[in-house]
C-alpha cells in the first residue's frame, strides 16, 4: 500500500492575474487565485463560463497571461508546480487492445511499453491502483472498464507524482448517484491524506455544498468565491442560475465523509 502523506498545510497556490484571449475574442480576464493544499475547491458556472479552458491555463496548453505560483509558506520559496489531471474523459477505441498497465506504463516510460514489461513498474503501477483498491483492473482492457472503473484508474495515474494540484474537469458525466457520491468522498479522502490541494469543475450543486471547502463560481472572470452557502446565497449566484430551491443543499452542509469504500 502507497504510504499516505499527510497534507502540511504549509503550501499554497496562487493565480495572479490570469487572463485568455482567442482570436481577439476574451474567454478568461482577471482571474485571481488563492488555493491551499489540503483543500477541495470546486469551480461552477454555466456552459461558456469558461471553466474548462481555466483548466488548460493552469495546465499551460493554451497560451495565456498573468502567473500561476506554488509558494513554500514555511520559508516563501518559489518551487516548480506539479500538476496531475483527470479529463472529463478519454477516447478509447472499443476492442482496442490497450490494458491499464498499457496506459499507465506508456504515461510512465519513455520508451515503448511494449518493447518491455518492468516487474518494477508493474510492482508501481499496482501500488498506484492500490490506494483507489484498483489493483485488479492491472490486466483489463480500457475499453472494458465502466465509468467508475476508468474513473479509479485515471486517478490514480494523475497521483502517481505525487502532485501539488489535482486539477478534475468534470470527470464524472455519466456515472450514476452511487458513484458519485463515492467519487466526493473520494475527493475528501485525498485532500485530507496526500499533501494536494483539489480543484473540480463540476454541475452537481448537492454534492458541492455536501463537500467543497471552497466555491468559485466563474463567468469568464471570478464572480463569488466562498463557501457554498456563502456563494449560493448570493445575488451573483441567482444572476447566473436563477431561482434555486437551496434550504435542501445547505442542510447536508456539515456531514462528516467517510474515506473511500470501493
């Protein structure tokens, strides 16, 4: 099993000023950050708010303005930022011939995976599925595995560097009510026992109030940020959804989650 590091809270992450502009046209302006590891920050906002494309900023696939930083709080060091990713999804071929160790080890090596076949790696790859309890997917097709299955998978790839940031757009289309209640309890799990800070995209308000520790509700710039009653509550929140029966998601505010149980 991965030893699990506990988050130090000492660690911080800054986006300064971060703006995207596409063929003259602004998608991003203005975008302040501040971001704590340990923490679960969720970005909502309707479609063409710009939440995506926030994301290939922070992952430098798109040109941009401003500066992303990742700050040693205990001395104030500037350190290089490592990021793990989870897409909404991935394309896959059906009946293409790719396993899970396929995907990881070609994620992990430099040389073909099928040229050859570490024990060492396949011992890290597995250690890697152990900590979502994936470890018996080692040998399955992609194709072959169901949302929540691929979901797992892709996890634990994007925290095999141990990362300072997860970043998660939307990557829970699909999955029906159980998988996403453990997906959530799942984000939790990881906030508070490996030294990361989480930032999501995501639709689904109930889940967010139930677990986010911070709400950034986007529209091109940064709208309201808080706590999800703080943000739900606000007059920028009903401009951008309208009306929301919100008493039934503020009462599961402040329910306990339980680590993951796969």
């Amino acid at each position: 099993m991965k030893k699990i590091i506990r988050p130090c809270g000492l660690h911080c992450i800054k986006v300064n000023h971060l703006g995207v502009t596409i063929g003259g046209q602004t998608i991003l302006e203005d975008i302040n950050l501040h971001i704590h590891c340990g923490s679960l920050n969720v970005v909502i906002g309707k479609n063409g708010a710009g939440k995506s494309t926030l994301i290939r900023a922070i992952l430098d696939d798109i040109p941009h303005e401003g500066t992303i930083e990742f700050k040693d709080r205990e001395n104030g060091r500037i350190q290089k930022l490592k990021i793990g990713y989870v897409p909404q999804n991935i394309h896959m071929e059906q009946h293409t011939p790719v396993s899970v160790y396929d995907l990881i080890a070609s994620y992990r090596c430099r040389f073909p995976v099928f040229l050859k076949k570490s024990r060492k790696m396949q011992e890290e790859i597995r250690k890697s599925l152990e900590v979502f309890e994936a470890e018996e997917l080692i040998d399955r097709q992609v194709c072959s595995l169901s949302g929540g299955e691929l979901q797992r998978v892709l996890l634990a790839m994007a925290v095999m560097d141990e990362p300072n940031l997860l970043l998660l757009d939307e990557p829970v289309s699909g999955i029906d009510q159980n998988g996403m209640e453990l997906f959530y309890r799942t984000m939790v799990y990881l906030k508070e026992n490996f030294d990361l800070s989480v930032i999501l995209i995501s639709h689904d308000l109930e889940y967010v109030v139930k677990y986010a520790d911070k709400v950034i509700l986007m529209d091109k710039t940064i709208l309201k940020e808080g706590s999800a009653k703080e943000v739900f509550a606000s007059s920028e929140f009903q401009e951008v959804f309208g009306a929301k029966e919100l008493p039934g998601y503020i009462r599961h505010r402040g329910r306990r989650a339980a680590p993951p149980d796969f």
